[in-house]
C-alpha cells in the first residue's frame, strides 16, 4: 500500500465509525456548515440591538469570536473540495464545533446582559412598573414585525428555515405577556424576540454560501489492516472530532514502534498545532513554531507520509509543504 493511502486510512477511518459517526453525518455536512452559518448570523445581528453591542467590545469576547469564525473557516475550507466522504466528515466536525461555539458566545451575551439587568434592579434605575411598560410595548412593536417577517415567502435553505424556526418560537414565547410578569421576565423576552427578528432579516437578505444539500454516499466498507497505535489512534480520534489541544496532548512523545507511526504522529501533531495556531487569530507564534517543526520531522523521516486532500484541509497541506 502506498504511503500516502496509508496515512490516509489510518488518520480517517480512525474516528469514522457506526459508533463514533452518526449516521445523519453522512449527508449533512452542507447542513451543518449552513447551522453554524446561522449560529454565527445570531451573534453578528446583536451587534444591530444597543442593549447588546457594548459587550462586543471586550477583549474576552473578541478572542471567543474570532476561535468561532476560525472553526467556520475550517469547514467551509474542507467543504470545497468534497472528493471524498472523508472530507465532508472532516467538514461537518468542524462546522458542529464552530456551531457550538457561537451559541456558546450567544448565551454569554444574554448572561452578561441579565447581569448587567440585576445590578440596575439593585440601584432602582428605572421603576419597575415604567420598567414592564416599556418593555410590553417594545414586544408589542417586535411581535408584530416578527409576524410580518414570517409571512414572507421562504426558500428551503437551511439558513432561512433555522432563522425562521427561532423567530416562531419568540413568538410563541411572548404570546401571553402581561404587566404582571416581573421586568427581569419580560426583558429576556424582549431580547430573545429582537435577537430572533434581526436574524431571520439577516437571512433573508443573505445570499447562502453553500450549494444544494446533496444525497448521502455509499459507504465502503475498507479491508482489514493491522490497527495503529492505541496513543496515536487516540490522539486522531481526538483531532477528527475537532479537540486539537486534546491530540497534541495525547501526542506530547511522537515516537512510535514504527517509522511510518512516527512519522503519522508528528503530521498529526503538525496539523492540530496549525489549527490551534489559525482558531488562536494567528498570532500565537509557539504553536506555528511547533507546528513546522513536526511538519519538518515528518517530511524527513523517509516513511513519505504526507497530508492528502481527504483527509486534511488545502491550507494545512500548503503550509506542510513550506520548505
């Protein structure tokens, strides 16, 4: 078997199992990549509402975005050329892991506004029945924009369809408001309703960056092969599921029975030090050291292991080539 086949079996049919990849997997990657969109547009219209556009400002907030938009940028990177189910698996984990990231970044902004909510509760800034009259108007207005936001015609990509799911559940979320329910109450769903309405606009007027959802491939089933190391096996477990700090760890000691091994380990540690280095806004300098440092043993080791296109993304397999 040639080297580079090698290297490719053992790094992608590693993780990519009945029991580690469910089967809606094997089709979505499109899907996915189009949630992680629409998670991300959740975030981005905040900025449009005031009560949540100071927050942005802090540099916390800003490292966390710009990790998200880094694994976005991984997906999108290993979607444009689907060759194989190996590459769209590698899309769909790391469009699941920018997805989980920008609802994580979305909940942190409603819990530091809700924070910030309770503190102004504290000092008596605004009395509480002014405070729940201005907020039953503010769901008033936003209701009745959001229902005319749902009367529109609607396409069937995922982006819209996700906007528009979120808006009808704001609504129905609001639909029995009165000046009874606490302010802190009626300001959450205030937020969830504006947030929801920016949205679904926001993907309306978005022209989708992804093609047409495409059927699930046939799946083959590959032939026996002696099984890699459990550490290195481990650690590409890891890396395919988009924990890159977890496969550099499992990789602290590169060495392996096998030449071919070592050479698989230190490509491994290459390609999640250079992701780690891209989610980190390019500037962690250590990571991009390391990262071609064991690009270098690798390409020395004389085993010709290599990163193809199916299983590591076109701008790693650039940077491996760096003299």
């Amino acid at each position: 078997m040639h080297p580079r086949t090698l290297a490719a079996l053992v790094v992608v049919t590693a993780a990519i199992t009945p029991a580690s990849l469910p089967l809606r997997a094997q089709g979505s990657a499109a899907y996915a990549v189009a949630a992680a969109e629409a998670a991300a547009n959740s975030v981005e219209v905040l900025r449009d509402d005031p009560t949540f556009a100071p927050y942005f400002a802090t540099p916390e907030l800003a490292k966390k975005l710009r990790q998200a938009h880094a694994k976005l940028a991984l997906a999108k990177d290993a979607l444009v050329n689907l060759r194989s189910p190996h590459a769209e698996s590698e899309a769909y984990e790391h469009a699941v892991a920018a997805e989980a990231a920008f609802r994580d970044i979305e909940k942190e902004l409603r819990w530091r506004h809700a924070q910030q909510l309770r503190r102004a509760a504290g000092t008596g800034a605004e009395d509480e029945r002014a405070a729940r009259q201005r907020l039953l108007a503010e769901i008033a207005t936003l209701a009745a924009a959001g229902r005319e936001t749902l009367a529109r015609p609607a396409s069937s990509w995922p982006s819209e369809l996700t906007a528009r799911a979120q808006l009808g559940r704001a609504l129905q979320a609001v639909a029995g408001v009165n000046d009874s329910m606490p302010s802190a109450q009626l300001q959450r769903l205030r937020d969830e309703l504006a947030s929801a309405q920016l949205a679904a606009r926001y993907a309306y007027r978005t022209w989708p960056s992804l093609a047409a959802p495409f059927p699930p491939p046939q799946w083959v089933e590959p032939p026996p092969r002696p099984a890699p190391p459990q550490r290195l096996r481990r650690a590409v477990e890891l890396f395919l599921s988009g924990d890159y700090r977890g496969a550099v760890q499992w990789l602290s000691e590169c060495t392996m029975p096998e030449v071919q091994a070592t050479a698989l380990a230190h490509l491994i540690r290459s390609a999640a030090g250079y992701y780690l280095f891209v989610e980190s806004g390019e500037r962690d300098q250590q990571l991009l050291a390391q990262a071609r440092a064991d690009a270098q043993a690798c390409r020395t080791s004389g085993a010709g292991v290599a990163p193809v296109r199916d299983a590591f993304s076109p701008r790693f397999e650039a940077f491996f080539r760096e003299p």
